[in-house]
C-alpha cells in the first residue's frame, strides 16, 4: 500500500494570532507561500526548514481545542484520496473523522481530504491537491 502516498504534505500548528506567528517564522527563515480561510478560520501555509507549517487561527473568541495542542495533525500527499481510502478501509481501519471527504475548491488553489485517527487518537489527514 505504500506506493500509494507521495510524501509529507505539512504539520500543522495551531495559532491564537495569525500575523504574530507568520512574523515569527519569517523571522527566523520561513516563507509565507499561501494564505486562505475556511469560513472564519485562517490558514497560512509556511516553508520552514525543510518542511511545510499549515498555520491554523480559529474564528476570533474560539479557542484551540482541549486536548488537541498545538500540531492538531500531519498531512500526507496521495495522487488518488478515493483509492487511498478504499485501501485503508480494505485493511481494516474505520477510524475517519467524518463520513465522507471534504472538497474544498477555494482552499490553497483547491484541494479534497480526509482525515482518520491512529491508535493513539493522532489526526493524519489524507491530502489531494486539485
């Protein structure tokens, strides 16, 4: 099955101020790449020292969730989100967050995913650009 995922997509970090921790990576050598929002919640995507940060700012008043910390999951790329998920699924696991994936057009140029739990309650997102 592991010829199905492309590689890391991101981490990401959640945020109580987005300019604050956009300030703080570029201060120390990230670039901003891509800013967008699902409803009121702010996202920014950051290339940081190998890697991609997906900055998460929840809508003003909601805090982060209890429990969750602050890196709330890991993306992986995948070319095919619906033969990933027949896969998993296929081998045994039934730990999606949701009944089914979210599309999301608007989203970093346009993107669909999934997320599932590992057995330490660890949120991995499927992700496939579009």
């Amino acid at each position: 099955m592991k010829e199905l995922y492309k590689g890391l997509a991101h981490v990401a970090v959640n945020t109580a101020d987005m300019e604050e921790s956009i300030a703080f990576y570029e201060k120390i050598g990230g670039t901003v790449t891509a800013r967008s929002s699902v409803g009121e919640k702010l996202l920014a995507l950051v290339e940081f020292g190998g890697l991609v940060l997906e900055l998460i700012q929840p809508p003003a008043g909601e805090l982060v969730p209890s429990g969750v910390g602050s890196i709330p999951h890991f993306a992986v790329y995948v070319d095919d989100l619906d033969k990933v998920v027949a896969a998993i699924k296929a081998a045994g696991v039934f730990s999606f967050t949701t009944p089914e994936k979210r599309v999301l057009p608007d989203t970093f140029g346009g993107l669909q995913n999934w997320f599932f739990t590992g057995p330490s309650g660890e949120q991995i997102e499927l992700l496939q650009m579009l």
